[in-house]
C-alpha cells in the first residue's frame, strides 16, 4: 500500500471535515447550546491531524485497487473524526447524547450513529431526539448531505487534481456498476454533480421554510432527503409536521435524489428525451407507482389506518378516503425505496403484505449514480435480463444473446461484477442476520435491522421499527450493524479490497 498517498489524501478529507464543523458551531452559539465547547475542540483536533497528514506525497500513479483503498481509509477516518462532537460532549458531563440520564456517551454509540450519518443510514441510537443540543443535531444531518454525494467526490472537487487518482477515486465510491461521466475530466464531473446538489438543496429548503418550517429543522429534513438519509429533527419524524405540503414537498426531492444525478444534469441542459429514453429511470418510476397503488390498496381494504400518528401504536378502522391510503403509501414507498428512511406512519404495524412489500423495496434501492442505498436498479435490471438469457441458452444451447439496457450492450466483465454484488451483498445480509438472532435477537428483528444498515435504510420492523432505535443493540452487534453500514455505502468491493490489502503478504 502506498501509505503516504493514502495519509495525504485523508488530510485533505479532514481538512475539509474541519471546515464543515463551523457550521454546527454557528448553530450552537445562536442556541446557546452547551455542546460549543466539544465542537470546537473536534474541529481543532480533525484540523490539527487533517494538516499533519498534508507533507505526505504522492508518489506514483494509482492502481483500481489504490483508489478502493484510499476510498474505504477516507470514510473511516471520517468516521473516527465526525464521532469525536457527541464523544466529547458526553466526555465534559452534558445530557448523553443517546441517553436521558446524565451518562458519558461511549464513543461505540459515537461511531455508530456517525458511521449511520455519512452512510446515509438513518439508523439511529437516540431516544429521544427533541432534548438534543441542536448543534450536534446540525452535525448529525450535515454527515448526510456530505455522505449523500461522496465525502470524496467533494474532495476531488474542491482540492487540486489529482490526475489519473481522482478517476480511481471517483470510481471507488459513486455507486454503481457503470460510472456515468457528465465531463472527460473526473474534476470538473465532481464540481458539476456538486453544485446541482447544492442547487437542489437550496430549492427543497426555501421550499420547506415557505411550509412552516423554520432554517434549522428545514436544513435538517433537506440534509436528510436528498442524500436519503433520514435524520430528523423530531420523535415522530416528517410525520410529526401532520402537513400534507410538506410531505409533498419530500416525497418529490426524495424521488429525485433516487434517481441518476447524470440525469439531472441532463435535465438542466434541455435534453429531456435523454431522460424518457432512460430504462432505469423507466423501471425505477413503474416500480413506485406499481408499489404505491397495491399497498394503497391493502391499507384501504384490510381494515388497518393508514393516518396512524408515530407516537400511537393503537389501530383504528380505515374510514378515511382511498386518497388517504394513496398518501401515506406514496411516502413511505418513496421514503423505503430511495433508501431515506423519513416515516410518516407506523408501517411497522400495517398489513403483513404492505411490510413485506417496503422489505422488497429496501432490497431494490435506488438508481445507480444517486445517493439512495440497496442493490440499485440498473442491477436488478441487469439480473433480470440475464436470467431470461440463461433460459433462452437452455432452450437454444448453440444461441448467443447479449444484454441490452436502452440503446447500450452491457458487457460480460460488467454482468459478471453485477452478479457478484449481488451475491456478495446477499452474503453479507445473511451473516449479518445469523450473527444478530445468535446474539439473542428475535428473527424480525434481526432480519429488518440487517437490510435496514446493509442498505442504508434505517428503520426496520419489530424493536427496530418506525418508532425504535437501535439503542437496545449490544456493543457487539453496534460494532457488526455498523460495518454492515459501511459495507452497504461503499458496495461491498471497495471494503472487501481494503482488508484485502491490509492481510495479504503480496
């Protein structure tokens, strides 16, 4: 391994960490909260250590296997650093931040609802979210939004090129089995999908500041909707706002942050018949509206409210309009399937069809090039296509088929790759799975918290439900739950590669 390329890229990664800090502080100070004190001394230490790093050199050019490397060091020390806020605020004696009693919060908690925020997992340890300091809340969310795009993509695009690395780097952490190009030079592709981050960002929180919503919490909830995160501000989540127009507003920029960010680009450059000619985008909106309308349907005829508040787990008789099932089952298909994690019901409690249908959905994820979580469905397009060719193949041996998706031919290393993720990704949801019920969780639980981290969801069912948290976990399975987290961000390989490296004598 290239040790001084890796430390130097992670200065830069903790220098722009740093920097970002100073947005909670602000927070802090206007809220006079008593978590200044810890944020000001994280930002010294990521500062301090992020500056250390930066003598270090680049030596030579970078392998595939270099890029996943530096991509996976990148998002631990991320980790490591953006733990240290709600570490050192417990450290100094202030209200724990998982925790109602005056208890120092260990750093274990730390690192899992830091890794859960820069994953975009929304798995939280909170028990209650509203009494938090509302810098370390800010914080909390900011990891989404620099999570969502790629801590390291922002670095590509803010820091000096870095030559034939940025194209390693780039290709390490977007995710995807096809790396999408807006520019030939991986920097300026980097700027470009951040400033349409940034565009929509603005857009989505005028928006939910003209619904009521005041700078902070609208900030939060977009922080947490277009990197499809799912923190918020509230116990009771989005549904805590009881408001029609803001749900609109969410399940709209949810959808969108599901989708290509390629396309959007393509979208702002008048070429919409790009967008239309898109399968995935295709397959990925039949999916929502196929979804939509069955659970909908279930809500309305199976007796179970779909209006149920987060707080209550009592069940009512559905007497509400079918428009209502059609709303609550819009944002929750949309919030499961983009992988964000926002409820507005308890859909822990609805029928058993509707649960298994989110479950599904939690599996599919979002569009390749988004900042949704899950297998992506240009993948499941991909398997699909490719098990109607091995049918085909048995009836026609001597045939040859290709897979096609659009007007492009998938190629044989890129068909081989997706259906070893998607093996690799099933692996891993299962040991997970094994290891939590061999811990002594029940098996829904189990089942749902494991597909819930590895996708980077959030919420599951059971006792890690829409109401939960993942509080209850053991020291052991939060350490387990949350490289399933950075597993699942980081689509296996990357991680795979860097332990790899770590333990193989060549």
């Amino acid at each position: 391994m290239k040790i001084g390329t890796i430390l130097k890229i992670q200065g830069f990664l903790l220098f722009i960490l740093s920097i970002m800090m100073i947005f909670p502080i602000l927070f802090s100070i206007y809220y006079k909260g008593t978590d200044l004190k810890a944020l000001i001394i994280s930002l010294a230490i990521t500062l301090f250590t992020g500056l250390s790093f930066m003598p270090f050199k680049i030596k030579g050019s970078l392998t595939a296997k270099d890029g996943f490397i530096i991509v996976s060091f990148g998002w631990i020390f991320a980790t490591l650093f953006g733990a240290l806020p709600p570490f050192l605020h417990g450290f100094f004696g202030n209200i724990s931040f998982g925790n109602y009693s005056n208890q120092f919060y260990n750093y274990i908690d730390c690192i899992f609802e830091t890794m859960s925020g820069f994953t975009t997992t929304g798995s939280s340890i909170l028990k209650n979210i509203e009494i938090q300091e509302k810098g370390l809340l800010f914080w909390r969310s900011l990891t989404h939004w620099l999570g969502g795009m790629g801590i390291v993509v922002l670095t590509i695009a803010v820091l000096p090129a870095f030559g034939k690395t940025s194209g390693m780097l780039f290709n390490a952490e977007v995710p995807g089995p096809i790396k999408d190009r807006i520019s030939p030079k991986i920097k300026d592709t980097a700027i470009i999908l951040w400033l349409i981050y940034c565009g929509m960002t603005f857009i989505q929180t005028a928006l939910l500041m003209f619904g009521g919503m005041n700078l902070f919490d609208a900030l939060c909830h977009t922080f947490g909707t277009l990197a499809t995160g799912g923190f918020s501000t509230l116990n009771a989540s989005v549904g805590g706002y009881k408001s029609v127009y803001i749900e609109i507003v969410i399940i709209v920029f949810m959808y969108l942050a599901g989708m290509n960010f390629v396309l959007h680009y393509k979208l702002t450059q008048g070429k919409l018949k790009d967008i239309i000619k898109d399968r995935e985008w295709i397959f990925y909106s039949i999916v929502i509206l196929a979804s939509i309308l069955f659970i909908a349907l279930n809500l309305k005829f199976s007796g179970y409210s779909s209006d149920l508040l987060l707080q209550s787990p009592k069940l009512f008789e559905c007497k509400k309009s079918f428009l209502s099932s059609i709303r609550y089952a819009s944002f929750q298909v949309v919030s499961m399937i983009t992988t964000t994690g926002f409820c507005t019901s308890n859909f822990a409690i609805w029928p058993y069809f509707s649960q298994l249908a989110l479950i599904i959905l939690m599996f599919l994820g979002g569009c390749a090039g988004s900042t949704g979580g899950g297998i992506k469905q240009i993948r499941i397009i991909i398997m699909i296509k490719e098990v109607i060719n091995e049918i085909k193949k048995m009836a026609r041996p001597k045939a040859t088929y290709s897979i096609k998706v659009g007007e492009d031919i998938i190629s044989s290393p890129t068909v081989r790759n997706t259906i070893a993720m998607i093996i690799l990704f099933v692996l891993i949801f299962t040991l997970t799975t094994l290891f939590l019920a061999l811990m002594g969780y029940d098996t829904i639980t189990s089942f749902s918290a494991s597909i819930a981290t590895l996708a980077n969801i959030g919420p599951g069912l059971a006792r890690v439900g829409a109401i939960e948290n993942y509080a209850f976990f053991d020291p052991l399975s939060k350490i387990v739950l949350t490289f399933s987290m950075f597993f699942g961000r980081l689509e296996v390989y990357s991680v795979i590669i860097m332990f790899y490296a770590l333990f193989s004598k060549k």
